[in-house]
C-alpha cells in the first residue's frame, strides 16, 4: 500500500471523472456536483470534452471548495476512471497520497496501479450485470450506481441525491425509482465491501447561500430574453450553439402571446455566419432587437458587416463565446483569444465595443444591456464570453431585474418630431455626442427617409466622395465612441490592504483564479491592487491605475496578450510598463499559474542590495 | 452617386392613382447608370407597378446588394428608405428586416454576380425560407461596375466584348428558384415593360418568395455581337409564354381575348391575374411541368418569358415560424421582458 498518507481533507478537494464521450455520464457527474451544492458547499465543475459525438475521451472536474474558488485549482485528489484509453495518463495525474476510484470487475496487473496513490475498487460491471440486463440501462445506471458508492466513500447524505433525483424525474415514478435503486446498489455495495468514509469528505455547510447554479450561455440567453431581442438569427458552431439553443427554449416559456399563441420572437438558423449577421443587421436596421452568438470563426466570416455596422451605424449584437484559435484552432478548449479580433473587426478605420462579463450573472446583465448600448450607440456590440463561462456551470449570484427599467431605444426620430418639422440629418452630429438620429423604415409618408449604404456620404444621408465631407463623418464616429466610454460598465478596482507599487489587470472567465490567487499571492508576501475590465473602450480610470503603480501585470488567456496590446495602442502606455501574465494552453487560467507567474516575478523584482548581501 | 438634383415640379394636370399619387412621387434620384442601361428601363416599370397599385411610397423597403443593379434603389421609391447593403448578402439583410415589420412591402434588386455567385447561397436560401418578397434580378451576364468581367450567368460559348470566350456552363437563377420552392417565379426582358410592368405588380401582391429574372442588356460591356444578353439576342430568341394583367379590385377583362386563351388566377389577397396564355401547352401551376419546359426551351437556345410559376395559396417565413400580427419592432419592454416574478421563479429553478 501506499507509504504517503492519504489525502485528508474535507470540503476542499478536486474529483476527476474519466468518461467515455456518449455513455451517459454526463448527467450522472452533473447529479454528482449539485449534491454536493445541496450539502450547502460550493462546487466549481468544468467540462473537458473532445471534438466528437461518441467513443473519445471526456472529463469532468468537480473542484469541492467551501472556500468558494471558483476557477479551475489544477490537480486531482480522486480519480473516477472510467475509461480504459486514459487509464495510464488519468492515474498519472492524481496527486500523491490522492484515490483512484475504478471498476475492479476485471482484474488488473499491478504495473497499472502506483504505489502513491489509495486504490479503490469496485466491481461496477458485475453489480451493474448482475441487476440488469437491457444493454442501455446497464450502461445508464452503472454511472448512477458508481454516484451511489462516491456518496458512501466521501460521506455524503443519501437523502439529499435522493432529492434530486425526485426533483429531476417528478412525475415520472418509473424512473424517478430505478434511479434511486441504482443509487443504493452502488451506496450499499460500498458500505459494505469498503472502509467508509475516505480522508475525502463532504461535510454539511451553509455557504452556497442564494447563488443558483447555471451555465453562462444559459443566463447570456436568458439576458437577451429580458433585454427585448426579439430577432435571433445564428449558426451551429461549438461552443456558441448553446446560446441560440437556450434563447430558443426561453422564447418556448416566456415569448408566446398568452391569447393567441404565437412567437414575440423569430428565431432563423442561417446558412452561415454571413447570412446570420446579414439577418441581424437587417432587423436591426429595421428596428427590431437581434443578436447573433458564434465563436471565433464565426466573426471572420461576418467581418464585413461588421464594418457595415460601425459605417453605416446599426445597432447590433454579437455574442462571441470564444475559443481556442487560430483557424479551427481547439473548437472544445477555452480561450480569451479574440480580443484584438473584435475590437478592430473589418477593413478601414474600424473600433467596436466590447463588454467582459466575468460569470453567468454578469452575462444576463451585459446581454441584456447589450441591446441599450447597441441602440442608444447605434452600432456593433460584443458580448466576450468563453467556454469556461458558456459551457460550465458556474454558481454565481441570483439573477435580478428591476421591472421599472424601460429599454433604451435610442435617438429614434418618429413621425410626430418630423411632422413638427425637426430638421433630420441621418448622419446629423445634434447633441455633440456623435450620435445621430436614425428613422425606421416606413415611419412617414414624405419625411425622414433614407438611403443606407457602407459608402460615404454626408451628414444628410447624400453620397458623396469629398474628402472631407468623409473625414467629418470618421470624426464624428471617434466622437461617438469617445461617448462610448461612459455608457459602457466601468472597471471595477480592489485595492490592497496596504499600499503597494504593483497592480492586476484582468477581466472575463480569469476572475475566479484570479480572486484566489490574491490570496496565494498574499501569503507569499506580495501585495497587490486588482483592476476587472469589463469593457472597451476603457475607461480613463484604467490610465490612472497603470499611472499610479509602478507595475501592473496583465493577465490573460492567449499568446499574445491582446488585452494589453490594445491598453498600449489606445492609451499610449509604455508596454515596459505592463507585465504579460498569459495561460493558452487550451485549459482555465488557474490560481496556482497566476500565483507562480507573478509571484515568481516579484521575487525577481527584490534584489538585495550588494553590499547588504556581503555583510 | 446623384450630383444632379432632380426638379420636383410636374404638369398639375399628371395623373393621379387612387391614392392621390402622381407617378413623380415614385420616381428616386437621377440615375448615374449609363444612357440606354437595361437597368433604368426596370426602374422605370418598378414606378410603374408600384403607382399601378397604389401602393403608399413609404411603406416599401428598397433592399438591394452591390454593383450596378443594386444602385437602382436609390432612383426609384425615393420616399421609401433603401439598404445598399453588402455584396451578395441582399437576402439575409431583407429577411432580417422582413422578421422586424411583417407590415412593409420588401423589394430586393440584386444582381447576377450579386446573386449567382458571390451571393449564390443567400439567393437560394432566401428563396426556400419563403420570405415575403420580390427579387428581382437585373441579368445582364456581365460585372459593369468592374468593367465587362464575365457573370455566372453568361451563356457557354458566349463572348465577351473583349473576345474572350466564355467556357463555363451558366446559371438559370429562374430553373434554381423553381427548384428550390419559390411560389412565383417569372422572366422578363428589361425592354418589354408591357409584360414586365404586371409581373412586379403581380410579385408585389404574391405572398410569399417572388423571384423575377429580367434579362436586362448592359450597353457599355455585354451588347455586341457574340454576346446571348444582347438587346439584338435577346430580341430574338424571346419565347413569352403568357402575358399578364393584374386586377386590383376589379373584375378580370378577359372579354378582349379569344376564348380558352386566358387563364384567370386567384391570388391570397384576392388579385386577380389574368393571363393571356401565348403557348397553349403551358400551365404556371405545374412546378415540375415548369422545369421541363425551361430546360426544353434553352436547349433550343430559346429564352422563355412571362410568369412561369405561381402557386396562389402560398404562405411565408412568418406563417412557419408563427410569429405575432403585430411587427416586432413595435414591442417594447412590457410585452417581452418576462419580469422580476418570473426570474424569482428561475432562480429558484436553478439552486
């Protein structure tokens, strides 16, 4: 047996799944998480999924934290390997004096176990053949019997999966039955056979509080649910897909007229990213609130809309839940990667907007106040989500509204303001914001009409090429951005406890590990003041916080550092000034990775001075 | 593109349509096209069947592409806004702008590189949608704005001016829009508005996909001997197989025409489309009989014109996706934003 002592520790540990991708396991580790949400202690669980349907590998993490760190912790104290093609690599990463959980039906050679780690076996097949004999049922409930034997071995109360269970199959007794015999078979099987409970527990707590448990692409749906889009045009591409899919279910329940039935909403697959944009664009034009959620892809394709969008100015919005890139780069792997991507989308002089949400509670928020940017500013919005956020359930704060909002519809010239005679210039600068007037198609019979096109032309909607009736028109879109700036959410700052030289930047998906790592980074002795960007274009208080330290580390999810490219080029900062922090690898940004970059950096940073170092 | 104004008088004594229009007020900008351009001449019968109808200026939404056809919109209709959009994307940009305001009538003016190749997949995707529409296609085998470039359209063997033979096969856009489902399909010639004045009436009225292919010759690049989109060629070789009255409101005339010659067709909204059948073998109800004939007929190197397909009973884009009566652009927050109560709901939903 093992000469490390087992792990010990409870509700602060990591538990891997290795699945097959298409066995159903899916539900049974998503069960797994919410009981352990049920026990009062937050779980933070990631999908680490191929490019495939059926047959190639898949994990699930549950990180068991009462602490509440959310973000990926890197490591696994207890592996549940169930796939036999990752068996060599999966025992391999459990960490010394951590548990391997297996299906011991068949026996397996030594030379495949380590003499680190706490082997626990369980002959999941025989019980599971034993019980059943309906191939699919056996393959279903094998996943519910080994939950069953996890609840025993990390002392979990029955009951409360019990629960779920009767929650997620109400009404279907069935089911609702041969899911809790399942549960007991493992559970039993596991009293009975094994030393119960492991150095791994789960211990009843109160800290999961009101926060509800929820994907980001669900709530960023959900966001353009109660933000009033009521045009959704999109196509098919990972890891968007879910976000029309769930603006698709919402719709079902909340957009049907309740008299007669029919949609508030018009939902069109599009036959590519052309037409999907294309569609938006065209709603938008005519006065409708339409989204589309794609990936990096995606946006290549529509970058010419895109800077149809910014010239012409029409409002619209686009959902980017980005990935691993270049090209088809790693479709299944997080990123925060097209940073530079959107912001200067399409040919000429463009810029466009682009709102960081950091979690599920943030996306319903940003989403749905992505429709009053992209109205009262009357261009393109990106809404920068990733895979970690979109795909992942996150637990975050509950979602609110407050139902005296109204929506922002924007400087909307009607009939009645034309009739009174206001003087309409579609490209017409009145407030000084750079803001124009638009009108909807159709609003009079003799006035406010136009033409829109991507070609130049002046204040008055008339064609022209003069240099610089076009130089006027670019001016007065730097105006509009410049207005931009105040409209969007601001950075939110976090000082130290003491003062210090050195500062964060960060923003999105990285904020979880980010949150810890301060806390790593503490101990450490390394004191540090946080800045969360949470659009662009970047407010002036970003400047004055790089201003006033004498480092500030920019830490984020791509090679290039695209954020801290675009903070040089748009504030003038002297790039000697912002540190690069970046994690690519396809998997979370963790908190030991922040920690050790920064930390290891501010170690160098304290050089002992010469002559103190000799006396 | 317009650097001339254009004078807003007009005789006082300038008939009026039942709306008190007078055909100056569906007239756009002067256009920059070239004197004698295809183009212009279907301008001219798109103001021609839109005061034909009656229809209120304002209410028409002029969607077009890029090139030479899709500057058109801004030289007719000039009280309706208009969307000179991106090359090839028409489509998508009009079905966007139909699902905002069912209430609008949507003219999209494409062109064959606009449609036949750069926008290829938007033209046959709009089509099987069933937007309600009319396309109209200004074909005329060449790209012009780029200067004489050879379209998916352009006949096999046919030549261009600068001599270059054409060795890809072409694209029929009227056999693809038969194919792909549109519920009225026609083909015109740009210098016969007689019969191209009633087909965009009777598309206008048509619910559901209207696509008109109008054979409209390019004077400055695709008008020379060689070329199969020439005024000469096209003259030629037209083979019409019906022409068209629509009747707003009124009974059919049929009493002009020998009997057995003309076929009366019901659509939706109640025109009246009464056509003077030309060739006795062809019925416009007939999908598949429709198909055969075309491609019989271009074989025969033979252009076949007139209204080819219409299917009366036809619905659109919003009657499959079921969509409310009142356009989308007019909701507001207190019809489609769910409200604190029911979050509260989901919320609990989500613990």
């Amino acid at each position: 047996m093992s000469v490390q002592s087992p792990i010990s520790s409870v509700n602060d540990f990591v538990v891997r799944f290795a699945n097959v991708n298409g066995s159903g396991s899916a539900s049974a580790n998503e069960l797994f998480a919410r009981s352990i949400l049920r026990h009062g202690v937050p779980v933070s669980p990631r999908n680490i999924f191929p490019s495939n349907i059926q047959g190639l590998p898949t994990w699930y993490e549950v990180r068991v934290t009462e602490a509440g760190h959310l973000g990926a912790r890197g490591g696994v104290d207890m592996m549940v390997a169930m796939n036999p093609q990752t068996w060599d690599k999966d025992v391999a990463g459990i960490e010394p004096g951590g548990y391997l959980f297996y299906d011991s039906t068949k026996p397996m050679p030594t030379s495949k176990f380590r003499e680190d780690i706490n082997v626990i076996g369980v002959p999941l097949t025989a019980i599971t053949n034993s019980t059943y004999t309906d191939p699919r049922q056996r393959q279903l409930f094998k996943n519910i019997i080994y939950l069953g034997a996890l609840s025993a071995l990390l002392d979990m109360d029955p009951k409360v999966i019990e629960q779920l269970i009767g929650e997620q199959y109400k009404g279907k007794e069935k089911l609702l039955s041969s899911n809790v015999h399942a549960l007991h078979l493992g559970r039993d099987w596991a009293l009975q056979n094994l030393k119960c409970p492991i150095g791994l527990r789960v211990k009843k707590s109160d800290k999961v509080g009101d926060r509800i448990f929820i994907e980001g692409n669900s709530a960023a749906a959900l966001g353009a649910v109660y933000g009033g889009a009521t045009v959704c045009a999109w196509y098919p591409i990972t890891p968007s897909s879910s976000v029309a899919e769930a603006f698709t279910a919402h719709c079902k329940k909340y957009r049907h007229d309740p008299e007669t039935g029919k949609a508030k909403y018009a939902i069109v697959q599009g036959e590519d990213e052309l037409a999907s944009i294309g569609i938006v664009i065209g709603a938008s034009w005519n006065g409708a609130r339409a989204f589309t959620a794609t990936s990096g892809p995606g946006v290549s394709l529509m970058t010419e809309f895109i800077g149809l969008s910014y010239f012409a100015e029409i409002p619209a919005v686009i959902m980017n839940i980005q990935r691993a890139g270049p090209s088809t780069g790693m479709p299944t792997r997080t990123q925060q990667c097209d940073i530079i991507a959107c912001a200067y989308a399409s040919h000429g002089d463009t810029k466009h907007i682009l709102l960081f949400p950091e979690d599920p509670a943030e996306a319903f928020e940003f989403a749905a106040q992505s429709f009053d940017l992209a109205e009262r500013l009357q261009t393109m919005i990106f809404l920068m989500l990733d895979l970690d956020i979109g795909m992942n359930h996150r637990l975050s704060r509950p979602l609110k509204w407050d139902d005296a909002r109204q929506y922002d519809r924007g400087k909307v010239m009607t009939a009645d303001m034309l009739e009174e005679g206001r003087d309409f210039g579609r490209y017409l600068d009145v407030d000084g914001d750079g803001i124009p007037y638009r009108t909807y198609p159709g609003t009079h019979p003799t006035k406010g009409s136009y033409f829109t096109r991507g070609t130049s032309r002046d204040r008055y909607a008339r064609y022209s090429e003069e240099g610089a009736v076009y130089a006027d028109n670019m001016q007065r879109l730097v105006r509009k951005f410049e207005t931009a700036q105040d409209l969007v959410p601001r950075p939110l700052q976090a000082n130290a406890e003491r003062p210090t030289k050195y500062g964060v930047i960060y923003f999105g998906s990285t904020s979880p590990a980010m949150d810890e790592a301060i806390g790593l980074l503490e101990a450490r002795g390394h004191l540090l003041d946080r800045m969360r960007i949470r659009a662009f274009p970047f407010h002036s208080s970003v400047a004055s916080f790089i201003a006033d330290h004498d480092f500030v580390y920019v830490v984020e999810q791509n090679r290039d550092a695209q954020l801290r490219q675009l903070i040089v080029n748009e504030n003038g900062i002297d790039p000697v000034r912002l540190v690069p922090i970046l994690h690519y690898d396809g998997t979370p940004i963790t908190a030991r990775f922040i920690a050790n970059s920064i930390g290891d950096h501010q170690d160098h940073l304290k050089v002992t001075p010469l002559r103190k170092a000799v006396s | 593109m317009t650097y001339i104004a254009k004078p807003k008088f007009h005789h006082p004594s300038l008939k009026k349509n039942d709306l008190g229009y007078t055909h100056r007020d569906y007239e756009g900008k002067i256009s920059t096209l070239c004197a004698g351009c295809g183009h212009d001449s279907i301008t001219a019968s798109i103001i021609e069947a839109c005061y034909e109808l009656s229809i209120e200026p304002h209410r028409v939404a002029k969607i077009s592409g890029i090139g030479c056809s899709s500057k058109t919109p801004d030289y007719f209709l000039g009280n309706s806004h208009g969307f000179n959009s991106v090359h090839g994307r028409m489509p998508s940009v009009l079905t966007g702008a139909n699902l905002a305001n069912r209430d609008l009538i949507y003219l999209g003016v494409s062109g064959d590189g606009d449609s036949a190749s750069i926008g290829f997949g938007q033209f046959a995707h709009s089509i099987r949608r069933g937007v309600n529409m009319t396309y109209i296609v200004e074909n005329n085998g060449v790209y012009g704005l780029t200067k004489g470039q050879f379209s998916a359209t352009a006949d096999r063997g046919s030549k261009s001016k600068k001599g270059v033979t054409n060795t890809d096969n072409a694209i029929d856009l009227v056999a693809i829009a038969l194919q792909l489902g549109a519920t009225f399909v026609a083909r015109s010639f740009s210098g016969d508005k007689t019969q191209l004045v009633p087909l965009i009436a009777a598309a206008i009225r048509h619910k559901g996909a209207s696509f008109i292919d109008v054979i409209s010759p390019c004077i400055a690049f695709n008008n020379h001997a060689g070329s199969t989109k020439s005024f000469d060629y096209v003259r030629e070789h037209n083979d019409a197989v019906n022409r068209l009255d629509v009747l707003v409101g009124r009974d059919p005339i049929s009493v002009d025409y020998a009997p057995g010659t003309v076929q009366v067709v019901e659509q939706h909204d109640g025109t009246k489309l009464a056509l003077r059948k030309l060739d006795a073998d062809y019925d416009p109800h007939d999908r598949l009989g429709a198909q055969t004939f075309l491609a019989r007929h271009a074989a025969k190197g033979q252009i076949v014109t007139g209204l080819l397909y219409v299917d009366p009973e036809a619905d659109d884009l919003h009657t499959h996706l079921d969509t409310v009566e009142t356009p989308l652009n007019t909701l507001e927050a207190d019809t489609l934003c769910p409200g604190s109560a029911v979050l509260d709901k989901i919320n609990a939903s989500l613990r």
